[in-house]
C-alpha cells in the first residue's frame, strides 16, 4: 500500500511540474514571440472549481467574483507585459497561476456562451470565413481577433437589429484567459490553434466585421446575464 501511495504522489508531482512548465512556457511564448502583454490571474483557492452558481472559488477577496480565477489581481491588469523577464519571474514565483492577456493593442476578442460559441464557430466556418484562434472555457467560446476600437464596434452594431447582452466584447481595458489551465472541474482548451503564417511573428487574426454577424444570431439563442462567468 505504501508502495502505491508512494507511486501516486510521484505521479502527481511529475504531473503537477509539468503543467507549471507548460504555463511559463505559454506565457513567455505570447509575450516575447508573439508580443501580447500578459499578467498572471489571480487562481482558484484550494476548493477551487469552475462553477457557474453557487459558492465563488476564487482567491480574490470579492465574494461575488464574476469571473473567479482568471481575473488580474495583484499584479493588475495595468502591470500587463511582453517582457519577457518580468513574465519569468511572476510565474516563478506563481507557477500555478492561469494566463490572463489584455485585450486591445495587438489583440481583442469577442466571445459567446460555449453552446451558441460552438454554433457561431461551425456557422462561420460554412460561410467560408477563416477563423483565428478559439479558446473554449467551461462556460464560454472566446475568439479572438485582430484589434478593434469602440467606435468600429459601435457601427458594427448598430446594423444588428438586436444584439444579446450573452456576446461580450475583450477590447481596450478588457482581458481573457488563455490556455493553458485546468481546475478540478473543467480546462481552457483551444478549438482553433493559434496559426502563425511563414514569414509571421504572431497568430494571423480575422476582423471582427467577418464574425460579428454569425456571433450574434447564435447568441441570440443564448440566455442574456450580467455574469461574465468562465
């Protein structure tokens, strides 16, 4: 029996080493190849679990956090960086903790409730527009695309006759997690790799014109909320 006990912990160690290397390596990937500024999320306390009611397992002191686990905190998101040193020395020192990307400079992003993300993804993909990189939480689809500013959001929206308040817009200010990270019940995962073209320094990503159509009448399906649950 002991042998055994022995056996699983040096599992769960290897385990547990090799998903914090695959988190700085993530992180310094996007920040010093890819030139996206990066911050380590707050995490999850030890009873941490996705959830989307019900008590918040996030180590945030905010009872009510929206967005437990993979929201800045301490570092916060104005801390944002593509160095590549200070990203070494946070998740060093935080090598548990999820990515979080400020939305706005190189990237934006644009995401839906998982089951009406996953119909705008297939709707897109049979009109024949390319897509970029999707992430896919337990909650929600997040694509990601190239820059936007409020204005050209604000036309792109007001030819929609409606838009649900389910589509959420990550631009200037904003943030998403990346992949990768997992808790005890569920990942960030991508759907769409990343792709970076030869020649290319960074993912190739679509306008949000391209999607903006098929986004929303696939959230139109989805149940509207103030909750930004991932």
């Amino acid at each position: 029996m002991r042998e055994i006990l022995g056996r699983r912990r040096k599992l769960s160690l290897q385990l547990q080493r090799k998903g914090r290397a695959a988190l700085l390596n993530a992180a310094l990937t996007y920040a010093e190849q890819w030139k996206w500024r990066v911050v380590p999320g707050v995490g999850f306390d030890r009873r941490g679990a996705w959830r989307t009611a019900g008590p918040v397992p996030c180590a945030c002191p905010h009872p009510s956090c929206p967005v437990p686990g993979v929201h800045p905190l301490d570092p916060g998101l104005l801390a944002a960086t593509r160095d590549p040193r200070m990203v070494r020395w946070w998740w060093t020192n935080r090598p548990d903790a999820p990515v979080v990307l400020a939305t706005g400079d190189e990237v934006s992003a644009a995401s839906l409730p998982a089951a009406a993300g996953a119909r705008a993804l297939d709707a897109i993909e049979e009109l024949g527009f390319r897509l970029g990189p999707v992430v896919a939480t337990p909650t929600r689809y997040v694509f990601l695309v190239a820059p936007y500013r409020f204005a050209e959001l604000g036309e792109l929206l007001d030819s929609q006759e409606w838009v649900p308040t389910s589509l959420r817009y990550h631009g200037d200010g904003g943030y998403v997690a990346l992949p990768p990270y997992s808790s005890s019940a569920g990942q960030l995962r991508w759907v769409r790799p990343p792709v970076v073209e030869p020649g290319g320094t960074a993912p190739w990503l679509p306008r949000l014109g391209t999607l903006v159509d098929a986004m929303v009448r696939a959230g139109r399906t989805a149940p509207d909320g103030d909750r930004l649950t991932y």
